[in-house]
C-alpha cells in the first residue's frame, strides 16, 4: 500500500439486492469488526471476491469501540522497540498465565502466525501500527512477561480518506469523547492535562482541537480516528480498495449444509420501508463466522454468565450469538469453560438526555490511581485496586457471593477526583452538578457523610481509609499489596510524590464515590477450532467450510487477561489463518 493515500470519491454499495441470487463468491464472512475484517481483507488481498456481511449498521462491532490494543508478540515494529523478545519467552508466559485452561497447540499456531498476519496487512492495506515504550503485559509477574513490545495498536487515521464511506464507521462511545465528540487517545490526554504547561503540549492541543471544531463545520463528524475507530476505518478503506463486496442490516438466517460440507448462506436484509430482500449465496471457500460472541444471547448469557445484568455489557450491539447458533445447528461445539466464560471489567452506568444507558469500563484511568480505593457494602477493601480490569471484574463477582458487593463503590478524596476524574467525569473537578443531580455520583462534606450515601457503615468506611492511609504513607499496601508489579506501577502515577505510584491518601474533602459493576467486556467461551480457525464438531472433526475468529472462536486465553490486547490479536490472526485455508479451498474448487 503506497504511503500516499487517495481520498474514496464513491460510497460502497451495501444494499443486499447488488447481489444477484445463488451468486457465488470465493468467501462469506459474517461480522465487520476486527476479526472479521482480517479475515475479509486477507483473502481480498490475495484476489478473493469477498461477501462481508454485517447485521448492524455501522461496521467495527465492539472493536470501533476499544482502545484497538493488539496483543501480537514478534512484530517487525515490537522487536524493534523490545529485540531480546523471544517466541520461546512468548510461549513460557502463555504456559504460566493460561496452562492447561486452552490448547497449547492453538497457542502456538497463533505465535508461529499472528507476526505473518501484521506483516501482510501492513505490507498491503492502509492497516499501519504503532508501539509504546511502555506497555507490560498484565501478568508481569510472571516468567516470559515483557514491558514493552508485544502490544501493538493502530496509528491515528484521517477518516476524510474514506470520503463518503466515513458514515459506515460505527461512532466512538461518546462518554470516551471530549468537546462535543472529539477522540482521544493516550497522547492527546497527556498533552490535553498539560495544555498550560508547556508549549509542545498547549501546540499539539490546539491543532486537534482546531481541527475538531473545523469537522463540526464541515463534516458530518469528527474525522481525526484514533484507536478502535482508526483500525476499523483503516481496514475498511483498505477493503474497499480491494473492490470487497460488503452488505449491512443483513442477518444469516440459514448456513447451507450439504454431506457435512457448508457452501453457503442464506441472507435477509430489512430495508427502511419494510421490504424484505432475501438471498442465497453460494462460498467456494466456505463462511467465516465473526460475529462478536454470545454476550447479548438471550438464553446462552443467563446460562453462562448468572448474576450479570445485560445493562452492565460495554460491547456492541450485534453480539447475540445467532451467528454461533447456526454453527451449532451445523455441528459445531462450543468450548467449556476456562477461568471464566467471558472478560470482565468494573463499569459505571449513567442514562443520557436521549434515554440510553452509558455503560463506561473503568480501564486504567482512575481506580488504581493515588486518592483511590474500592469497598463493598460494608465500607471495607476486598481487592488490588490496581490489578488487571479482568481480574477485578472477576473479584468482584468472587466476594459478591460472600458480602454484597454488586455495587461496590469507588471512592477518592477532592486530590484524586481533581487530579484524575472518576469514570465519566473529567479531571479538574469541574461540571460536576450534572453528576450529582442525577445520582452517579455520590459526594460527602466527610466521610461519615458519603457513608450515608452510600449507605455503608460509617465507622467501617472511617476505618477503611485511615488504615489505607497508614499504607499510602509508607508506601506498602499490607492488605493486598498494590503496587507491587511492574504493570500496576506502570498504570499508577509516576509524578505522584509518594514512596508507590499507586498509593496515595485520602485526606482531602469532600469525599466522592461512584457506583461500579462487573460488565462483560467480550466473550471467552465460544466455538471450538483447531489451528487453522476451522469448527470442529463433536467428534473433533473439523467441519469443511466452515470458520470462527474473534468472539465467536474459543478463546486461545481460556478466560484469562494475560496482556493487553490479548482477545484482538488472536482475532486478527486466526482471521488470517482462516482467509488463507479457506481461499486455499475456493480454489480447489
């Protein structure tokens, strides 16, 4: 792909009636975020005619909504920025953190792979990354664990270049938005906190945001793509460059089964006057399922995740599972569970003026910062306010069944919440009447006074924050040791003035709290493959023609977070491995 992008002056045709009936195509994949991407641009590129079909709207599923980090250890760029990483270091991290909860030999394909999946599409789309100096994997406390580069994520994007085609692109969450829908990433924070502070930061602020104000002008919305967004608008301008076919509002209502053979699909598309359009479309290669996973199943989520409101998922929409139940249906069997059947993260809840429910994962930002702490109903700690999103998500829903802990409750002192913000309010303490009408914040003169709102114990919650104090002090947590990882000191506060980034007293009223919930943020437990994305019945068998990457995959990790990025970089190299079995089979025809 050239360095020099040309701007897309046609809108790709998305309307299921391009396609002719009992049309046949080299490839089907069923579900536009990253993984099913990969697997669309990766046969494209290899000259496949390609079907993406697409059940919501907007394409990117959840992935146009993440931060994009991919976890792919052995990238041309990550070994530039870490030489001494090793597949051989990759493999003993993988064998500490995971073990016998997934395959190893699966493990392996993806470590043996996922270098090769990067590699082509940087080599051939738009698809271009960067590394951080500074990114551990989460267990890093672990052999085989590294610092720096195995996370890989995507560079910024200019969604002008997708001319009429930026609409497709599913919209950031807003409440991950600043000034009225501009994006951000970690840079832009960095330098937007510091805007007074030095010239290079107040000269980067302004140039996005001047920037912004110009798209509010004169585009229908921000074009500066960063993280989720800019991956997903990357490979979709990369795919339509490669002349892919894409229909959206179209669901799979029939996978086409012939000898145990899937040679097709059958699709629906609803349009905005009712009319129903209905094709039957034949894959030489076969169908890749990507559809997001089973989180908003209707009966696979009550089965599989008891006790977890849907109202708590921060994933996309289309992730209902319908995709997987026609693999079932087909023969195909879904994997038992690992640690967990799904990735969590704590989440706070706030309905918009327009009625929805804002669901916003408490990542990195806040809870494992200085001025912070976490209790349960009876005003005590319970865990690492530091440790990976998963793991607290995971605690949570552990101490729950002992104390009640659904909600448990943030809580910082006015340092922490002017110096970092909390959930969906902005550092600076300021605006925060908004928050405080409508109840998802909570605020005390003292802190027997945020008792009563939060109705703990008072004496309980005194008690909690003065021992905490005591460890903020010296630096040492006693309870629960936070802080003393490279990946917690990594997330903490490296300018904090303290013996531990990640300990910091509460001392300064008022005292704040925001409610927090365990929210599924992906699926773990999905369709059993083997090493090439194939569906193996139950048998073991794989299944002729017929895929599963991303969510709809079992997951490589069985339910553990051992890195960042680790469910996109599976997802976009399986998609790969996929696209190349499959192209493989069209052409034997």
């Amino acid at each position: 792909m050239p360095n020099t992008l040309n701007t897309l002056r046609h809108r790709i045709n998305t309307d299921l009636a391009q396609i002719q009936d009992h049309d046949s195509v080299d490839l089907v994949v069923i579900g536009s975020g990253g993984a099913g991407f990969s697997a669309a641009l990766h046969a494209a590129i290899d000259g496949a005619r390609v079907l993406l079909v697409e059940r919501m709207a907007h394409v990117g599923g959840t992935t146009a909504w993440s931060a994009a980090t991919t976890w792919v250890p052995g990238t041309e760029r990550g070994l530039k920025v870490n030489p001494d990483d090793t597949p051989e270091d990759v493999a003993t991290f993988l064998n500490h953190a995971v073990g016998e909860r997934s395959d190893v030999k699966l493990r392996q394909a993806f470590i043996d792979n996922g270098p090769h999946a990067i590699a082509k599409l940087e080599t051939n789309s738009a698809l271009q990354f960067q590394v951080r100096m500074l990114h551990p994997d989460y267990l890093s406390e672990l052999e085989g664990s590294v610092l720096r580069g195995r996370a890989i994520e995507p560079q910024p994007f200019d969604g002008k270049l997708l001319g009429p085609n930026l609409p497709l692109v599913r919209h950031p969450i807003p409440e991950f938005t600043v000034l009225g829908g501009m994006m951000v990433d970690r840079d832009d924070i960095f330098h937007l906190l510091r805007l007074s502070e030095t010239w290079t930061s107040f000269s980067y602020s302004v140039r996005i945001i001047v920037r912004h104000f110009l798209d509010t002008l004169l585009q229908p919305r921000s074009t500066r793509l960063v993280m989720g967004n800019a991956l997903i608008a990357r490979m979709l301008y990369s795919y339509i460059q490669q002349q892919g076919l894409l229909v959206t509002h179209t669901e799979v209502t029939q996978l086409l089964q012939d000898d145990h053979r899937i040679q097709g699909v059958v699709l629906r598309q609803t349009l905005s006057d009712g009319k129903v359009i209905q094709r039957t479309v034949r894959s030489k290669g076969g169908v890749v399922m990507a559809s997001g996973g089973f989180n908003r199943h209707p009966t696979r989520r009550a089965d599989m995740l008891p006790g977890a409101k849907e109202a708590w998922c921060p994933a996309g929409p289309g992730h209902t599972g319908q995709a997987q139940d026609l693999a079932l249906q087909a023969g195909g069997q879904m994997g038992s569970c690992g640690l967990s059947h799904a990735f969590w993260a704590p989440v706070s809840t706030r309905q918009r003026a327009d009625g929805s429910t804002a669901v916003f994962p408490h990542f990195v930002m806040d809870r494992g910062k200085p001025g912070m702490i976490t209790v349960d109903s009876q005003g005590q700690r319970y865990l690492n306010e530091s440790t990976s999103y998963h793991l607290f998500g995971i605690a949570m829903q552990a101490h729950h069944a002992m104390t009640p802990s659904v909600p448990s409750w943030l809580v910082c002192d006015a340092v922490a919440l002017r110096r970092y913000g909390m959930g969906m309010i902005r550092p600076g303490g300021k605006g925060l009447a908004p928050f405080l009408d409508d109840g998802y914040l909570k605020q005390g003169r003292t802190l027997a006074d945020l008792a009563q709102q939060l109705q703990v114990p008072a004496d309980q919650l005194q008690a909690t924050v003065e021992r905490f104090n005591a460890f903020a002090d010296h630096g040492v947590d006693e309870d629960f040791e936070r802080g003393t990882t490279d990946y917690q000191r990594a997330n903490g506060d490296a300018t904090w003035h303290g013996p531990n980034p990640c300990l910091g007293a509460l001392r300064e009223g008022p005292f704040y709290a925001v409610a927090l919930y365990p929210g599924d943020i992906g699926a773990a437990t999905g369709l059993l493959t083997d090493g090439q994305a194939r569906v193996l019945n139950a048998q073991g068998v794989a299944i002729d023609g017929l895929y599963a990457c991303g969510n709809d995959m079992h997951s490589i990790m069985g339910g553990v977070y051992p890195a960042p990025g680790i469910t996109l970089g599976p997802a976009i190299t399986f998609g790969y491995l996929a696209a190349q079995h499959a192209v493989a089979r069209a052409r034997l025809g």
